[in-house]
C-alpha cells in the first residue's frame, strides 16, 4: 500500500480489508485537478507566511503545476493503491521533489483540503451544466417551438382533454422548468464561500487573513475563474463538517431531473398509437428482441427511470449527515459518490434529450382529430353564457348539463337544433356557439399569456 498522509500513532499496518473497505480514490480522483490547485495556493501562502522559502515555495509549484497541465491534457492517471486523490498526489509530488513535498502539509489538514477541492468542483460543474447542457436542451426546445409555431393541440388535466392550447405555450412552460433550474443552480453556487487554512477543525496558527486573502485572484489564473462568488468562511469547525451545499446541489439536480422526467413521458405518451401526435427518430428508440414491429422510446423511458436514482441519491446524503455531531467524520466520505453520479446522469440526460428532440416531427392532422372533440370547448361555452349575464357557476352547470346530454345521446353540441339549445339556457345562439367550437377561437381568447 502507497505512503499515508498519516500513521505516525500506529505500530501495526492496517489490516488490507479495512484498506479496500476505506479508500476512495475510485472516485475521488475526479478532484485531482481542484486538489494541485488548492495546493498550490497553499504553497504560495506558506511562503507569504516564511514557512517555505521561495527557492522551496518555486520547486513546489512547477512540479504542481506539471501534475495539473497533465491533469488537463488527460495524461494524469490515479494509482488505485493509495487511499485517495489527495495522499496519491502528496506521493506523486514527494517522487518528484524529495523531502520537500513533506513541508507542504503544514497548518493543512485532508479535512480542509477535501473541502476544498470538493467545493471548487462543484461550482465549475455548475458553470458547465449551465452553460453546456441545460442551455443546450433550452435552445433544442426553442427551435422546436419556433418551427412548430402555429399547432393547436389539446392541452391536458389528469391526462383527460381539457382546453386547447398552442404547442408553443405547452414547450414553454418546460422553458420556464429549465430556467428556473439554472437561477437555482446559480444562487446555490454563489452561496458556496471557499477557503483555506480551516486545519482539521480549529483553524490554523496562520493568520486567517493571510489564508484568505486573494483566494478568488488563485482560481481565476487557473483558468477556473467563472465560477460566481468565492468568499471566505468564517467558522473553521463548519468549514470542515458542512455538506449544505452538496445536498442542496443534488437537491436541485433531482429537480432538474423530475422536470426532464416529465418531458420524458409526454414524449412516450404522445408517441404512442393511442395518441400519435409525435414521431421520434428511429436514433433515439430501440426494437424488440421478439416483436419485430417494435419501436420504443427506451432513451426516454431511462429518463424518467433516472429520476429516482437522483432520488435516492439525495436521501443517501441527507440520510448519512442526518446523525453526525461536529465536525469531520470518516461518513462524509460517501458524500461524493451520490454528487458526482447526480452530474453525471443530469449532464447525459440533458445531451441525449437535446438530440432527440431536434429531430421530432409533429403528426398535424392526427392533432386536428383530437381537436373535434366538444369537451375542450366547454369552459368556452361557460364563458359565452358568463358575457351574457349568467353567473359563473350556473353557466357552469348549464354546460356540464350539456355535456352530458350530447354524449349520453351521441349528438354533437353543433349539431343540436336551436330548439334543444334553448331548453338548456335561452341565452344560447346557435350561430353564435358554433363558432366556439374552433380551436384557433379559443386560444386567442385568452388573454393571460405572454408571447
């Protein structure tokens, strides 16, 4: 087993079960790159401090700096034999510089450390999501809307026909789903301070100061620099023992999800024969190893599967802190698997859903069949009855009366002659009712709607 950041207490390795049971590097090696930049502002502090000197402090910091150039060209590769990212790296220094890379533990600890870089990758994902996937999926949904402008479709309530609606507006509120996720993401990142100097729990013999002084200016030169507020802490034992802003990014990830969940099955049950109203590319569903026939939206349907993985992955975290007392506990460490899997799963879904849904092609006349049914009409009659001075709820009544009375008797409303008509409310105009029944009327009668 590679060198540990720690052992000096112990006169007996460690037993190689607890070995495999402990060590995270399988995933946390997914914050090398946030580690060598967390230490190399550490190494630039220190010198600032006269705790190394600046022949030591410069040694230090190119060979960091090669390890994070490596790190970025895809050169940098783990060995799965240390206990973390953060011991793997230490190591890997300590081969290139000697005895040095021993100093640069100083007023550190692996608690702050992980903190840290942990805190730092979950602001860049963000920017990343943000800018890359969620605004990628937002630009598929407003093409799709800008070529598909002029469809009225019916709208639903408990997935029963309710009122007519523009496809434009149905896309839209997804629009609104989507941003509301980004304003979220952005808030919940700008709310994450970072710092240095926190030591295991009770800070550090170093000015605080000096720790936290120009951390935003040492992100920024490494490229990392747009990733909202960075501001100190001003506790050292929450520093250490916070994981708000895991669950709350998981939190809004999960949300992310449930809306792309929902998108997901309005896709599936307009693609259904039942419906029809759409036709999803054949590069986004797949057959059946038996029916021949078969072609199933399974791209959707893991869409809104995965919803309840990001699910389980928020009650795990929330679930692990739930008992802890301050400050660092070893639990902590299972924090990162569920926040990295919850990146992972929302960024493909956002790319696989972006793709798909360019290629959507709308069944226009099958949209038209479903728009001859009355019932979407209703609450058009009630309003008609309501500008003719009849109160909301008896007009209400009238129609539903209505209703009933064409499906019991299998006659359309517009084919009903004045004379039944009027047997229901004398307000009712024949000619005047007919031309409610048209899907383009109703829609432009409603106001509260901004296009």
């Amino acid at each position: 087993m590679a060198k540990k950041l720690w052992g000096g207490r112990f006169s007996k390795k460690t037993d190689p079960l607890v070995e495999e049971f402990t060590k995270s590097i399988q995933y946390d090696q997914k914050l090398a790159e946030y580690d060598v930049i967390g230490s190399i502002a550490h190494v630039d502090i220190l010198e600032k401090c006269v705790l190394l000197t600046r022949k030591e402090a410069n040694k230090l910091k190119k060979e960091l700096m090669s390890i994070l150039i490596n790190i970025r060209n895809g050169l940098f590769k783990a060995d799965l034999k240390n206990e973390d990212i953060h011991t793997y790296i230490q190591n890997l220094l300590q081969s290139k510089v000697g005895d040095l890379a021993l100093k640069l533990h100083m007023a550190r600890s692996r608690n702050d450390q992980v903190v840290f870089a942990t805190k730092l990758y979950c602001k860049w994902a963000v920017v990343e999501l943000i800018n890359k996937e969620i605004k990628g999926l937002l630009d598929s949904i407003v093409g799709l809307a800008s070529k598909n402008k002029n469809i009225i479709m019916p709208g639903f309530t408990h997935l029963q026909h309710a009122q007519p609606v523009l496809l434009v507006d149905y896309l839209g509120a997804y629009q609104k789903m989507l941003r509301r996720d980004i304003l979220r993401l952005i808030n919940i990142s700008k709310d994450i301070k970072i710092t240095l100097g926190s030591g295991a729990l009770a800070g550090s013999p170093i000015e605080a100061v000096k720790y936290n002084v120009k951390v935003n200016e040492y992100i920024k030169q490494f490229g990392i620099g747009d990733v909202f507020n960075i501001e100190p802490t001003s506790n050292s034992l929450d520093s250490v023992s916070d994981r708000d802003f895991i669950i709350e990014i998981i939190s809004a990830l999960s949300i992310v999800a449930m809306h792309l969940s929902r998108l997901a099955e309005d896709l599936i049950i307009w693609s259904t024969k039942e419906f029809d109203f759409v036709e999803i590319d054949e590069a986004f569903c797949t057959g059946s190893s038996l029916m021949p026939q078969k072609k199933n939206p399974d791209a959707l349907e893991l869409i809104r599967g995965y919803a309840g993985r990001l699910y389980g992955n928020l009650v795990s975290v929330l679930t692990m802190m739930k008992g802890l007392p301050l400050t660092y506990n070893r639990d902590m460490q299972l924090d990162k698997e569920p926040l990295f899997n919850s990146f992972e799963i929302v960024s493909s879904e956002l790319k696989v859903l972006a793709g798909l849904i360019k290629t959507l092609k709308f069944n226009e006349e099958k949209i038209k069949e479903h728009l001859e049914d009355e019932s979407l009409y209703a609450t058009d009659l009630v309003y008609y009855l309501v500008d003719r001075k009849i109160p909301f709820k008896e007009a209400h009544t009238i129609v539903g009366k209505l209703v009933k009375y064409s499906l019991d008797n299998d006659i359309l409303i517009k084919n009903m002659p004045e004379s039944l008509l009027k047997r229901f409310s004398n307000k009712i105009v024949k000619k005047e009712i007919v031309k409610l029944f048209d899907p383009l009327v109703s829609v432009k009668s409603k106001k509260s709607i901004k296009r």
